[in-house]
C-alpha cells in the first residue's frame, strides 16, 4: 500500500508499476467530460494530471485528487495534504481515519452527487471507497429486493393485435410481402424492467464487483446482479444519470441513481481482454472542500441563507470576465461574500502574508468592488500540524471612494478532528457519531466569525 499526500511527499516507483503512467494518459484522454476536469483548460491537456512521474529521480507524487487507484495488485492511497506531516508514518487504521474524513465532507456535497443515504461505515477494516461500495450495494438490494423499477419504453415488436401504432411501412415491405399478414408491427409504449436506468445499475454493479475485496460487498453486488439478470448488459455514463428522474412512487431508487453519478464521474478504469488492469476513484478535493462548506453552512446554520456561486456579476462592462464568488451569505443583517480556499495557511510563522496568496486578496477586492461590499471572507481548512485555528484581519483602502474601507478577514475551520487519528475504527460506526463534536465546533466556529463580522459592521 503507498500513500501520497496532495503535491507533499514522493515515493520510489516500483518495478510493478511499470505501465501505470501510459494507462492514465490513455484513460486522461478518454475520460467522461465534466466540470472537474474541464477548468482551467484540463480539457486541452493531453497527458494525464492525476499523479507526477519524476523521471530523473524514478519517483512518484500525487497531484490534487484524492481517492484511491488500485493498478496490478497495487493500492495507491490518494489523501489530502492538509493531514500531511513529515514526522510522521501513517499506520492504515490512520489513513482510513483520514479518509472517513472525505466521507463525512462528501456526505454536505451539493455539486459533486453524495447520496443522502446515511448507514454505518460496515467493517473496520475498509478504506472509504470500499464503505461507499459497501453503502451502495447494501441499499440497492434491500430496495430491488422489495421494490422493482419499471418505466414506459417505447418497444418495436410484431404482434397478432394492433397495440399502440401500426408501423404501415415495415407491415407491408416485412410482413405482407413475405406471407407473414397475420404478424403487426407495432410501436407502443410498455412498462418494461430493461430499461435504461437498470442497466445503469447493473453496468455499475459489474464494474464494482470486479474492483471490491469485501466479501460482504461481493455478495450484496451478486445478489443484486441475480435480480437484474434479465435487464441487457450495455455501458453507462454520468451523463445518462443526470437525465433521469422519478415520480413520487420510486422516489427511493433517486439515491441509488446518485451513487451510480457518483461512481461514473469520479471512477476510472482499464480493461484489457476481459482482465481490469487498473481502477481509481478519483475527486478534485479543491471542489470538495467548496462544496462541503456550502453544503453545511446551508444545511446546518438556519439563520443563514447561502447560494453557491453567484455568477450574475462581471469584473468589466463588456461582461466578459465573470466574477464568481463560491459564497454569498445572507443573515437578518447583512448579506457579505465569503470564499473558499483550499490552501495551507499559517504554516510559517516569520510568514508576514500567513500563506495567504496575493492572487486572492486581488481577487477579493474586486469582488468587493464590483459586489459593493466592503466585507470579504475567507475560508481555509485547519490541518493536522497546527495547535489551533488562526485568524487574519486586513484593511484595504479604496483611493477611488474616498478612501473607503474593505475588510477582508481570512479564518481556519476545524474541519479535522484530530482525536480520530489516534483511535481504532469501530465497525458499524455511523458518520453522523463519528463526526458529531466536529460537527458542533464547526457550526460555532462559523456562528461566531458571522457575529463579529456584523459587530465590527456596526
């Protein structure tokens, strides 16, 4: 097992790895496209971006995805650098800690699909993906086993009645011109079990039950494989994921649809005759990090109102560069920009900036500027090698109004619980336990930087 941190920490590529840097050129270039991917260009980038191949030192380091790729025998653990620390030898009852942290962030995303369905985490012995393996086959065949989807499919049979729409051409040129009068070509709409969004269920099935080593897994998978056994074998995409919905009557079978958008977006994998040379789940944890504090702030805080990323502002009058803040906050008093920036901060203390990037304070102001606000947040994760969360308070001056004064304050949230590192996982543990005093010191820590804010307005 290796592990790599976020741009931190190399490791000497092993002869079993040889190839692994040509499969994910090859897999970077046919890649589902999405949002992820896409910005900043990626979509251009021929070479893959998921990790680094040093050459000249035969090393390998992690770029900024976390999760995990499984390649040739080899289970290459992907995991936030903000858990980083050099002293330290990370024993696997602390990785999988660090990455029941990526579940529980995942589990407030909006943006990237996390099904709402809360369960115990399964065996102490699993890393996060295979707990989301375990999640997804747990829940879908305790509802397939008490609940079959079936939806209206427009089906082309030959029939001896009319039903639907009597297809005239293909009667005569097929049927009557070859004797078989007594056959109908028909088009009609039945309530059929092999539809599109079975299949997707079972594609996906396939595909983890070849990736997974939990026994329990495997079996809950097999099971739900015996169930759709009739329903076609046909490749699937995210894509065909966001296009289904459903009424009111399966409104169940929509958190198996965002557990297969789940692991159709974030999963990559190769074939090669019939053998999966490689498998990775993958997630840009930048986007993570912005989508779980808008996640909690919007499902935790009620007395605050947040919207996610408003994109109806541009920094020019030619409204060709917009400007898109990740949070617009709004109380009973006032309503301010807040912004997410996965980086590490304070890290270095003769550091008169604290880490934090010019390049944002620029950004900051003209949020500020063109917002008409004169009070910015920033958010950044706390991480494991600082003692406590710090805080930054800067004043800018705008010479164009008068000298106005623009506030941008820049906090740490304690997203890390620490003490978790240091204890054994138990098996069946909730999230929603393993993660209840973050939880509240994130919710206070959030309360009172929004209270000082509106003291230091008045």
């Amino acid at each position: 097992m290796i592990n790599l941190f976020e741009y931190q920490n190399k490791v000497d590529i092993q002869d079993s790895l040889e190839g692994l840097e040509g499969f994910l050129d090859e897999i970077w270039n046919s890649r589902e496209k999405n949002s992820f991917y896409s910005k900043n260009g990626n979509d251009k980038i021929e070479s893959q971006r998921f990790l680094q191949f040093i050459h000249k030192s035969n090393e390998l380091k992690s770029n900024k995805y976390v999760g995990v790729i499984h390649y040739e025998g080899n289970k290459i653990n992907l995991l936030p650098k903000i858990f980083f620390d050099t002293e330290k030898e990370y024993q696997t009852n602390e990785v999988n800690q660090i990455q029941n942290h990526i579940l529980w962030w995942l589990s407030y995303c909006r943006k990237i699909k996390f099904p709402n369905y809360q369960a115990s985490l399964g065996s102490a012995k699993n890393d996060f993906f295979e707990v989301l393996i375990y999640l997804f086959s747990k829940y879908t065949r305790e509802l397939l086993n008490s609940s079959i989807y079936q939806q209206y499919e427009e089906v082309n049979r030959e029939l001896s009645f009319i039903k639907g729409r009597l297809n005239t051409n293909e009667y005569i040129n097929e049927n009557l011109s070859k004797g078989k009068w007594h056959k109908l070509n028909c088009t009609y709409d039945a309530f059929v079990f092999d539809n599109e969004f079975n299949r997707i269920i079972k594609y996906v099935t396939n595909v983890l039950f070849n990736v997974t080593s939990s026994q329990d897994s495997k079996k809950n998978l097999r099971e739900i494989l015996f169930i759709l056994d009739e329903v076609s074998d046909q490749r699937a995409t995210a894509e065909q994921c966001s296009r289904i919905s459903f009424n009111p009557m399966f409104g169940e079978f929509e958190t198996v649809r965002d557990y297969c958008q789940l692991f159709l977006t974030n999963c990559i994998s190769f074939d090669y005759k019939n053998d999966l040379k490689l498998f990775a789940f993958l997630l840009p944890m930048e986007y993570v990090f912005e989508d779980f504090i808008f996640g909690f702030i919007d499902k935790e805080l009620e007395k605050v109102t947040a919207k996610a990323q408003r994109s109806d502002t541009y920094l020019d009058e030619g409204k060709t560069f917009n400007l898109k803040p990740d949070l617009w906050l709004k109380t009973d008093h006032k309503s301010l920009i807040a912004d997410t920036k996965y980086k590490i901060i304070y890290s270095d203390e003769k550091d008169p900036k604290k880490g934090i990037s010019q390049n944002d304070l620029y950004q900051m102001l003209a949020y500020a500027v063109r917002f008409e606000v004169d009070e910015i947040i920033l958010f950044y994760p706390n991480t494991i090698k600082q003692a406590q969360e710090e805080e930054t308070m800067l004043t800018i001056k705008d010479a164009l109004a008068n000298d106005k004064e623009i506030s941008v304050r820049a906090f740490q949230l304690p997203i890390i619980n620490k003490a978790l590192l240091k204890t054994d996982i138990e098996p069946n543990t909730d999230l929603s336990v393993l993660f209840e005093s973050t939880r509240q010191e994130l919710i206070n820590k959030i309360e009172k930087i929004l209270v000082s804010t509106m003291y230091l307005m008045k």
